[in-house]
C-alpha cells in the first residue's frame, strides 16, 4: 500500500510566525490526503523530531509548533524532510509508522427533527424528499472526521451523501444549541457547545463532544469515524439524564 507516497519537497513546508511550520499534504480533498496527514501527526507523536512542543492536523495538512531554543527553522525544516521522505518507503508497512490499527467508529445517537432540527424539513424540501428519507440517508454511512476546528471539539466530517448536500444557511443563527448536528455544503458536523452557527440543523445529540475535565477534552479526534443513529425524545432525554445535563 503506497498511497500516503508524497514528493516532500521544501517548498511543502512553510513558516508560520516565530515557532510553527506548516506541513502542506496535498492540494486537494481527499482520503489519501488525510491518510498522509494522520501518518505525519504519527511521525510527530514518535518523537522524530525533538523541537515538537504540539501539532495540529487539519484537511490538508499539519502545523507542527516547535522550541526554536531547541532548533532553529531551518534545521527543525531539515529533520523534518529528513523523516517524511522515510514515510514513502515506510507506507507500505502502515504498522511502521502508528497507523496499523483499525480506525475507531463512534456511535453518536441524533433526535432528529422538531425542535432539535428545525432545518430538516428545508433539507428535504431542497431535494424533493421526505423528512424520513433525510434521516435514512444522513444515517446510513459512517463519516471520516477530517479534523477537530472552529469550536472545542467540533469535528468536521467528509462523507456527506450528495442527495443531502446543502448550503449553508443565508442568515447564521445567534445561537445554535450545544449537540446540534448540521449540514454545512457537503460537510456535516456537531457542535460541542452553544454556540452561533450557520449549518443547516438537522437533529440534536446529547452525548457530550467536548469535555474539558477529561483529558483529551474532545470525545472526537481526527481519524474516527462517526456513525449516526437516530433515536426518540424519549431515549434522548434519557441519554441526557446519563450524561449528567439534564
């Protein structure tokens, strides 16, 4: 398997401020870009390269912030290029660099409709469907979570059914309830606390994403996947009682 394969060049990495390096992936969208990201944020936590204080994947690529007492940027661009050009023969044994094991699935219950999506009806009405039909689709695929962005714990999931794609709402809302799940184009999302929001609400959950008393604080990283499972009001409450919001 050679498809995390990349041309690290120097021209891939550029400063960012005083401490941080960005590590471009690729130029466009995709699961061989991530797969590229994920194998460069695993070469970080291996501690190929001392200066990393901390890194932080996004769609298509790594900012690694690093001690320049501990190493200048250009010998932290040096080690850096050093051990990505290993990752291409390293590819072929993803176990080699972290990534052997299956993805995590998270299994995040939605009550849809109602007061908890007051956008779902929209979606359907954009694409000549049923409100059921929305939920059947919205739920019938698992999701990559591409990267943790925007709010606390607000992961950014590709994977999106074309059938439900829709653009964001004209006019954002001031507030958009903690656990709301959205669309967003052709992304769905979560939002992990109250926050104003632009997506189209399809449906609210009342697992908590972000946790700040836990470490890590978000339940999501980038890399698992995300499957949704529709429930009742009667089940979301219940799940709230559990979760301690109720």
């Amino acid at each position: 398997m050679d498809t995390i394969s990349y041309n690290w060049t120097e021209d891939r990495l550029s400063p960012l401020g005083e401490r941080g390096i960005v590590i471009r992936c690729g130029e466009s969208l995709s699961e061989v870009v991530h797969q590229r990201v994920m194998s460069v944020c695993a070469l970080l936590e291996k501690g190929s390269v001392t200066a990393a204080v901390e890194w932080v994947p996004s769609y298509l690529s790594v900012t690694l912030f690093y001690d320049p007492w501990i190493s200048s940027y250009e010998d932290t661009c040096k080690l850096l290029l050093q051990h990505l050009r290993q990752l291409n023969d390293e590819s072929k044994d993803l176990k080699s660099i972290g990534m052997g094991n299956p993805p995590r699935i998270v299994t995040i219950p939605v009550c849809y409709g109602g007061e908890f999506g007051p956008d779902l009806e929209h979606v359907a009405n954009e694409h000549g469907l049923t409100i059921e039909e929305v939920i059947a689709i919205h739920s019938s695929v698992d999701y990559l979570v591409h990267m943790i962005g925007f709010a606390p714990g607000f992961p950014y999931l590709g994977g999106l059914p074309e059938q439900i794609a829709t653009p964001r709402r004209a006019t954002p809302r001031l507030q958009v309830e903690v656990g709301t799940v959205g669309i967003g184009g052709s992304q769905t999302g979560i939002y992990p606390i109250t926050t104003p929001g632009g997506w189209q609400c399809i449906g609210r959950t009342p697992i908590r994403l972000f946790r700040p008393e836990t470490n890590p604080p978000s339940l999501l990283e980038a890399g698992d996947f995300v499957r949704f499972q529709p429930i009742t009001m009667q089940e979301y409450l219940e799940l709230e009682r559990r979760e301690g919001k109720g």
